[in-house]
C-alpha cells in the first residue's frame, strides 16, 4: 500500500493512530448483575439494585462474560492471563449512579495478540494487540428529547464489555477501517459481540497524533471519543491529523485531550484535557477476588473455537479456487461464507462465487435482506450453476430464471422445465435458424465476405434472438462463422 502522507507548503507529515474499542459481549445477563442486556426494552426496565448503585449492593462475576472474553482473546491469537484483577476507575459519570466503574487495569484478562488487516491493493499487515480487559458499561444519557433536560436511561449500565486496546501501529484511515471490519467479522463469527455500532455495542475511540515524516518520537496525542462508524472513524482520523498539522504549522502545540467528532460538520469540540490513570485514582476492587483461570479452562474454551475469517479465505483460495478479493468479501461475514460453501458443494466453486458476487448480492440489496433470509436457498443456487455448466440453460437464460426464484423461492430445474427455457443442443434445429438469419440479410453476408468479420457477432445476436435465447452460445458462434466462411 502506498504511504498516506499529508503534504502541505511546509512540509511532509505521518499520521500514528492507536485505537480503543468497546465491544459488548454478548450475554443473556449482566457482567455483575442479574439484570436483562436486552436491546430496545423500554427505558429503565433492566436495571438492578446493583446496577443502580443502591448502598450494600454486591456485584458478582458472570462465567458466561470470562467465557467470551477468553474465547475473544483467542481468535485475537492473544495471550490469555491466568490471573487478573478487578479495579475501581473513579470519575463522575452522569450515567453512572455509583460514580466508579469496575474494570480491569493492571492485570488484564488479555495480554497482547494480532490481527492481520487486508487493504485495497492486496497487501496487508500485522497489527499489534496491546490488550484486552472486561469492564460494565455506563448508562445512556438522553439530551435531544427536552429543551431544558437530560435523561437518563440506565438500561445499559452495567452491560459487560470488551475493551481491545491496540498499539500505536496505524498510519492511515484506510488501516483503521480495515482493522475495525476484521475485528467486527472475528467477533461476529465468535458470538461474543454483535458488532452493531449503530446500537452502541460496538463503539471505538481513536487516539491520533502527527509528527514529521522520518520522524521517530511519539507527539502528543488527541482522543477521538465514542465513535460509532467505521466510516466517521476514518473521517476523524483525517480531519484530525488535518487540525494538529495546521496548529503546528502555526507555531502552537497539541496537548493531550478527549474530542468529539461531529460527522456531519467533520469538526471536533474538546470535551476534558489531559487524562492519565492517576487522574482516574485506579485501586482494586475490594469486593471481587482476582480471577484465576486453569488450563483446563482455558483448552476446554480453545476447543470450541470455529474456523475464523483468515483461516477460511486461504481455505476458499486453496481449495475452491477463489481469488483474493472474492475470497475477502465472501469470507467477511459467517453467514455469507456458510452459504457460499453450501452453495458450491459439488458444483464448481468459482462460478458460484461469481453468481454470488454478482447477481446474489445485487438480489438481496434490492430486497433489503440478508443471506439468511434470502428467498434463493444455497442449495438452489448450487443447482442453477450446475444447470449452466451442464448445458442445460444458457447464461443468459440462467438470469431469467434466477429473476423468477427470486421472487418464487422455486428450485431452478422445475422453472427451467414448466417455461420450457432448456437450451437447444441439436445441430440441425440451430443450424436451420442460422441459415434463415444470413437468407435474410444478404447486404450483411456481403459485408462480412468483403472484411467486416465483426459481424459475425451480430449474426450470432440474431440466431440467439430467434432461438429466444434457447440456443447453446457456443454451438451457435461455431456454425455461424463456418456457414459464412463457407
């Protein structure tokens, strides 16, 4: 990938970007409650005595939580702690009744991990996990619903998340998008987060800095706040590098500080200067013990683990002959690649790989619908290909058919047999359309003869036209060009 550099009249710069994300781990209850973690339910329904910060409350860990952490960690090729403690993060929050948040600080869950990024030109690269820790959530606060008040809905207080702290190893937005894509398909294909940034369930901040190009020293740092797109992350990270640049051409400097983006300006507002983890006056959590994981706990989890993303792409390239690309995009999502190696199941991968890419995926985003809703089951899809490769139908007809199981959900052999679409193979029937067509277009025979030879293409469009599209294209290009060279 060529370098992204940001040149202005004063000189050359490099963007380094590190990223948080909070991702909420998928579970039926809360991290240190009982409460529901149910999207959507009516405001203040599922909170807790613990949850609301009532005196005397306890919080007790969900296994399920230090389930999916371990097995996140995991498919993150990261270390997983046998030991780790909980601590108290102390800061006013408006959406937070107990004022502190649980988390993790010095003896994460996680230690450091990989994950490999795709980018556009085919390249990629390795970037570097710092860790991960488990920590509640906070609650949502509400500003746009009153002129004059805030509310409050704690619903999400409490909520297990997922922090992914990764190392200073971006050095452009495109890097960043990708990362966050391949951490969405990792953890959709886990279970252990949802992905759905539009919801809040996964949301990340971006720290950004700029120094020179050539340069080694880390400068100081702004962080992008709660970012909710792959999209806006990419957008804050331009627009900002773009703001410190254009302060340190001005002769000023950057401190440390919390922003927040507003996409729809491209402008960042200051929300807190400086944060360090003394500011946060961090001390362990003295109502929950250090947790202690076995190595039986551990294997019993990496057992379970599925085949991930990169693992199933170089599978689709080496065994099913698919490109890169196509390999990328299919493998992106589990549900697409599970329907993907239904559909191919002896049928010839490649072509089903191009049906999906093309007409499939156009299908489903005119329905507005996803593979697992989709009214063309694989198994029919696998079918209609190998009707192709079989002869049966042309390409061209296979598109009509495709159009009708679409909106029928019908298997393509019994469209192909009630509408008598099955292509014509005889020699004899295609050959006397073929004789008809040049009978009818002498001007055009005697143009070809003469030195026109690309007609013979508007000969073959004919006889298929006659033959309403039942002709085999191949039979049908073969005696075209020997009847007029004859």
């Amino acid at each position: 990938m060529a370098d992204y550099i940001i040149e202005t009249a004063k000189g050359k710069w490099e963007v380094v970007v590190g990223l948080e994300i909070h991702c909420q781990i998928i579970s039926k209850s809360k991290i240190f409650s009982a409460a529901s973690t149910e999207f959507g339910d009516d405001p203040n329904t599922n909170v807790s005595f613990v949850d609301a910060g009532m005196p005397g409350m306890l919080p007790t860990l969900n296994a399920e939580c230090v389930h999916q952490a371990v097995k996140t960690g995991l498919g993150l090729n990261a270390k997983i702690n046998k030991y780790s403690e909980f601590s108290r993060k102390n800061y006013f929050y408006a959406d937070m009744p107990t004022d502190y948040q649980i988390t993790q600080f010095r003896y994460p869950i996680v230690g450091e991990g990989v994950i490999v990024i795709d980018l556009s030109d085919g390249s990629t690269r390795h970037i570097g996990i710092e860790r991960m820790h488990i920590e509640q959530d906070a609650g949502k606060s509400i500003h746009d619903l009153s002129p004059t008040k805030s509310f409050i809905d704690l619903n999400r207080a409490g909520v297990g998340l997922m922090e992914i702290v990764t190392k200073p190893d971006f050095r452009s937005p495109e890097e960043a998008g990708a990362f966050l894509r391949k951490l969405r398909s990792i953890l959709r294909y886990l279970g252990t987060c949802d992905g759905n940034m539009d919801e809040g369930s996964m949301r990340c901040d971006a720290n950004i800095s700029v120094r020179p190009l050539g340069a080694e020293e880390l400068r100081p740092r702004c962080e992008m706040k709660n970012v909710n797109s792959v999209k806006f992350v990419m957008q804050a990270i331009e627009n900002e590098a773009k703001r410190q640049i254009d302060v340190y051409e001005n002769g000023g400097k950057i401190e440390q500080e919390t922003r927040q983006f507003d996409p729809t300006t491209g402008t960042s507002k200051v929300m807190r200067k400086k944060e360090f983890a003394h500011d946060y006056r961090y001390f362990p959590e003295p109502d929950l013990p250090p947790l202690v994981l076995t190595d039986e706990y551990i294997e019993n989890i990496r057992r379970e683990m599925v085949e991930l993303p990169d693992a199933k792409k170089k599978r689709f390239m080496e065994t099913m002959g698919l490109t890169a690309y196509d390999a990328t995009v299919i493998c992106e999502n589990k549900e697409t690649a599970d329907f993907f190696e239904a559909a191919a199941a002896g049928h010839d991968a490649k072509k089903v790989a191009n049906w999906m890419m093309g007409d499939f995926f156009a299908m489903l985003n005119k329905k507005r619908t996803d593979v697992l809703h989709s009214p063309v089951s694989a198994e029919n899809l696998g079918r209609l290909v190998e009707l192709i490769s079989q002869d049966v139908i042309s390409g061209k007809i296979a598109k009509d058919v495709f159009e009708i199981m679409s909106e029928t959900g019908e298997n393509p052999d019994k469209i192909v047999e009630e509408k008598g679409l099955k292509q014509v193979t005889d020699t004899g029937a295609i050959a006397a359309i073929v004789d008809a067509v040049i009978a009818s277009n002498p001007d055009n025979v005697a143009a070809y003869k003469s030195g026109k030879t690309n007609l013979a293409g508007w000969f073959v469009g004919q006889t298929l036209k006659m033959s309403q599209g039942k002709a085999n294209p191949a039979l049908v290009n073969k005696l075209v060009k020997e009847k007029l060279d004859s």
